[in-house]
C-alpha cells in the first residue's frame, strides 16, 4: 500500500503527458497527420517504383550486370566508354533518334495547330472531324501499328495501291531504310496529332472573340490577326504541346517493335528499342541502364532547356 | 451588356435564310478537311474489311474494298489460334484494377496536396511532379530486375501495381489537386462546422464534388493500362497471362509472318469496344484528354 503510494502521481503525470501528445493534439497537427496519412501511398508508392529504381539504374550502369551470365561487378565507366567509343551501334542510334524527333515534333505541333484552327470555325461539322482527328488516340499503339503495317506492305499494301493510281511506284515502305523512318514517324504523327489539335482548340476557344474581332476591325487581315493576336495568346500552351511532344517522341516503342522492331539495317533502331534490345533480348542489364542513363539525360536536359528558354520565347504568362 | 451584343450577333451570323450561302462559304474548308479525314479513318475500315477477307483476297490487286463474303470463321479462329478470350480477360482486369487503384492513391493525395496544410508539402509535391518528365522506359530494367527477385515475373502484379504509382498516377494526382484548388471550399468549411471529421469531409463531401475529374481520369488511367505495351511484353511470357497487346502481336506463323486476316479479325474485336464507347461519350472523352493535356 505504501509502496504503490509515490506511484500514483507518477502514472497520472505520464497520463496527461499522453493527454497532451496523443489524444488531443493541436488541430493543425490532426490536419498534418492526416495529410500525411492521405498522400502516403503515393510518396511511398513513388519511392519504391520510381525513386529507388531511378538511383538502381544509375547504379546498375555502373556494373558488368548480365541476366544471363549471372554477372554483378562493379566496372566503373566502362560501359559509357564503350558507349562513346567502341558500339558501332551507339551513334546510329542517336542519329536515329535525332531523326525521328526533329521529323516527328514539328510536323505534329504544325499539323495539330492547322487541324485545330480549321476546327475553330462555325463550320458544320466540326465536332465529327474533330472526333474522327482524335480517335487514333485512344486507339492502342499496338493495334494502330498493326494495321499499318498491313497497309505498308510492298506491292501489294494498300498505300502503294493508292500511289499507283497516281503513278507512283512507291517503296517496300518498311524494308528500305529511308522509307521505313518516314513511314515510322508520319504514322506516328497520324496517330498522335488529334491529341495536340483539341489541347489547341481548347486554347483556341479561350482567346476571347472581342480580341480577333477588334482587330478584323481596326484593319488586320487573317494572317496579321493569326500573327499578332492568336499566336502570342497560345505561345505558352504550344510550348509545353512542343515539350510533351518531344518527350513523347522518346517513347515510341510499341510503334516501333511492331512496325519495323528497328529495322530494317538498324535505320529505325532508336534509344528506346535499343534499350530493350539491349536489356531484355541480350539481358546485358548493365549496358542498358547506361543506355536508360542516356535518356534520362536527354529528358531532364530538354525539359530544363524549355523552361528557360520559356522565360525568353513566351511574352504573356500567367 | 448581354441586350448589346444581340444586335451584333444577329449582324454576323444571319438567320436561316442565308444559310445556304454561309454552307458555300465552308465548302473548300469542308473539302480539305474530308481529305485530311481519310488517314485517319481510312485504317480503321481497312481493318475491319480485312478482318472478313481470306488471306488470299487481302493483298488483291486491285483492292476490294469490301470483301467478297464476310467470313466471319476469322473471329473463330483467332479464338481458336490461341487464348484469346483468356488475354481479353486479363486486359479487362488489369485495367479495372489500375483505374481503380489509381482512383484512391491519386484522389487521396491529390486533394491533400490542395486541401490540407502539413509541412514540405511543397517539397514532395514538385518532388512527385519531376516524375512527369521521365519517361517509364527509364525505371523499367530496376524494376524488371526487382520484380525477378520478387519472384513476380510471369505474374499480372507488375502490371497492375506499377502504373498505379507511376506518372500517369502522378498526371491524375496532379488532375485532381487542380480540380481543387479551383473549386470553392466553402461545402467542406459548412460540413466542418457540421460536425464532420476530416475524413467525412473527404470521403462525403469533396469526392462527390470531385466526380467530372475522377471521370477523366478514369478514362485516361483504363486505355493507359488497357493500351500497354513495353510493360506486358517485358514481365510477362505466359501464353496465359498475356495481355490484348501481347495477343495480338502474337498472331504469326513460326517463321514470324502475321497471320494478317486472323491478326486484323482480333484487333478489329479489341478496338470496337473502345470506339463504341468514344462514339457514345465522344465529349466527354475528349474533355478528359484535353484537361490533362493542359497541365503547364
């Protein structure tokens, strides 16, 4: 009984020290736990899928790492030297790559901005064409690829029956290397486009009217209209279509797996085939996260470079 | 303001009189764009016509437009070539549970981002959003590599757990934080004062408002998962757990030819459910994609 006396103080003291902590903390510290509780899947989510595999593939680029040989050792830069100096491989595919985005983002971004500024109009029918424009769009890689293909066959695919009726003796589209990289990127384009034609048309249609209409009034042609008023008014919205776009163009690789699996002779090979040809049908792991290294640094270095090249180019930003 | 702008709206766009000449005004327009049309559409009813055609009658010269039976025996063999129906399924699943997974993660935290103050909110907020710009290609050999270790090959739990954490989750986080920070708080100050807890106010009150947003990103998540290709084709080689994109590359002979009419017939039957569906809720599709479009 004495004994348990001095204890009773004591236990009440860690009691309202609980109180205090735990059962009735601060209002701002119930709402900050709950945040926390509330984002937690996806910040844990993104750590162990996305974070912690960014920091694994530049740790595995730095290793003689082989699915099939059982190989882990560390090897320092040897695989970005091979890259840069002995794959005979490495700068095609580069210059691939190279190729297929400057032919893919401008005719996307160009052909989009068109479609959408035909649409723009009070025209009967628009929304049909601007459902048909789109409908590529939801419709799979895979599937899309598919179809071209067939379509692309040598002389008996259904676009080389369509030029002949011109005249045209068109080529094995997807066996001759020029033709197969012009193939690949306009299918690519038909298939994407309808996606930067509506982000346009939604930008398109806030541009308020009275700003067009004033200035048909105070004497402007179309083109001087488009010029001035239209095009400083969507300059930030085609910067970041350009962006995603180019980013976009990185990742084509059902297109390519199905259409061309990088050839014929390596012209369709891009850093995005290359890489799972490297990975998964060599399983030479090692080499193709310095190969994933690569792209990872052509996308921070595009995306940095648009940012601040935005502040300079774009005139209005909200 | 508005009885101002009748007269001038009456001035520019004329009754219904004149609008047979009004419709002359757009025929060149109409034209071009009819023309521009034809490599869109044009694939898919090519598809469609060779999905009835006999291997012989595809690459006729000159072409037939329609085929001269519809065989329909196409679809049945493409059942028949291998599990077809079974791939179908898989795709069907996998796509449901990552819209669904993508759904919670994503609404949860994109509107405790917008919503709730805690500290370096801003921090992981830009720290998520960086993922945006890496393309997945970048992560999928660690990942691979992890999987294997997990034992998780040759399972559909790469695909379904992945892209619920990876930057299309991220885009719907991003979708949905925007959603709330554009609507107006004062519904879930009024459930507050009601006696709501914090979750109520959630669950209760800020979903249900959320519902346009959730919708889109709905629609974006399924064809992201139901259109995957890279992902399937790397964690996965069982004939049976192929996914749709799988099955479908896979109609060839052993020397790798496309067995074309039996590949057309099957993709013909994994596309038209998607596009019945986008003809039904063309707008809102394209609402979806145009609002998560514009994330700059």
């Amino acid at each position: 009984m004495t004994s348990t006396h001095p204890a009773a103080p004591q236990s009440s003291g860690r009691a309202g020290w609980l109180r205090f902590r735990l059962i009735a903390p601060t209002l701002q510290q119930r709402d900050s736990l709950f945040g926390y509780l509330l984002i937690a899947p996806q910040v844990f989510g993104f750590l162990i899928f996305v974070l912690i595999p960014l920091i694994a593939v530049f740790a595995f680029s730095l290793q003689d790492r082989n699915l099939l040989l059982g190989t882990e050792d560390p090897v320092g830069l040897r695989n970005y030297i091979q890259l840069f100096s002995t794959d005979p491989l490495f700068p095609v595919v580069l210059r691939n790559t190279l190729i297929f985005t400057v032919g893919l983002v401008p005719l996307n971004v160009s052909l989009a901005l068109l479609l959408a500024l035909a649409l723009n109009t009070r025209m009967r029918g628009s929304t049909v064409f601007r459902a048909i424009f789109f409908a590529p769009v939801i419709t799979s890689g895979v599937a899309w690829a598919i179809v071209w293909r067939f379509m692309l066959q040598g002389d008996d695919g259904m676009v080389n029956q369509v030029l002949a009726v011109v005249g045209v003796n068109g080529p094995n589209w997807l066996f001759e290397p020029g033709p197969a990289m012009a193939a690949v990127i306009v299918t690519r384009v038909l298939k994407n486009v309808g996606l930067n034609m509506i982000i346009f048309l939604a930008a398109l249609q806030n541009i308020p009217r009275e700003l067009t209409e004033a200035s048909s009034i105070d004497g402007a042609n179309p083109r001087q209209t488009f010029r001035r008023i239209t095009l400083p008014l969507l300059a930030p919205t085609l910067f970041v279509a350009v962006l995603v776009t180019f980013i976009g163009s990185l990742q084509v690789f059902d297109h390519i797996a199905l259409l061309t699996e990088g050839g014929p002779a390596n012209a369709t090979m891009v850093l995005i085939y290359y890489i799972y040809y490297v990975g998964f049908r060599l399983f030479d792991i090692g080499y193709a996260s310095a190969l994933a290294v690569i792209l990872f640094f052509i996308a921070l270095f595009v995306t940095i470079a648009f940012w601040f090249s935005r502040r300079v180019l774009v005139f209005d930003e909200r | 303001m508005n009885a101002e702008h009748v007269p001038h709206l009456t001035a520019t766009y004329p009754g219904r009189k004149a609008s047979g000449r009004r419709w002359l005004r757009w025929l060149p327009l109409f034209v071009i764009l009819l023309i521009c049309c034809l490599p869109f559409i044009f694939p898919f009813l090519w598809m469609v016509s060779g999905a009835f055609k006999t291997a012989a009658e595809l690459f006729a010269s000159p072409p037939n437009l329609l085929p001269d039976q519809l065989r329909w025996n196409n679809f049945v063999e493409a059942f028949e070539y291998q599990p077809f129906a079974r791939h179908y399924f898989n795709s069907l699943y996998i796509a449901v549970l990552v819209t669904l997974g993508t759904l919670i993660v994503a609404s949860m935290s994109g509107y405790a981002f917008a919503r709730i103050r805690f500290p370096l909110r801003s921090v992981l907020f830009i720290g998520l959003l960086s993922a945006l710009m890496m393309p997945v290609e970048v992560t999928i050999i660690p990942n691979f590599y992890f999987m294997t270790q997990l034992n998780l090959i040759n399972t559909h739990l790469p695909l379904i757990i992945l892209p619920i954490f990876g930057p299309n989750s991220i885009a719907a986080m991003f979708l949905i934080r925007q959603f709330f920070l554009a609507f107006p708080r004062e519904l879930e100050e009024a459930a507050m004062i009601d006696g709501l807890t914090r979750w109520g106010i959630f669950w209760r009150i800020a979903l249900p408002i959320a519902r346009p947003v959730l919708a889109a990103v709905t629609i974006t998540t399924f064809l992201y998962s139901w259109n995957a290709f890279l992902e399937p084709l790397v964690f996965v080689d069982d004939l049976q757990l192929f996914t749709l994109s799988l099955s479908l590359r896979n109609f060839r002979d052993t020397y790798g030819v496309p067995l074309w009419n039996l590949q057309l017939a099957a993709t013909t039957l994994s596309i038209i459910p998607i596009l019945i569906v986008y003809l039904i809720a063309q707008r809102q599709v394209i609402n979806s994609f145009a609002s998560s479009g514009i994330k700059g």
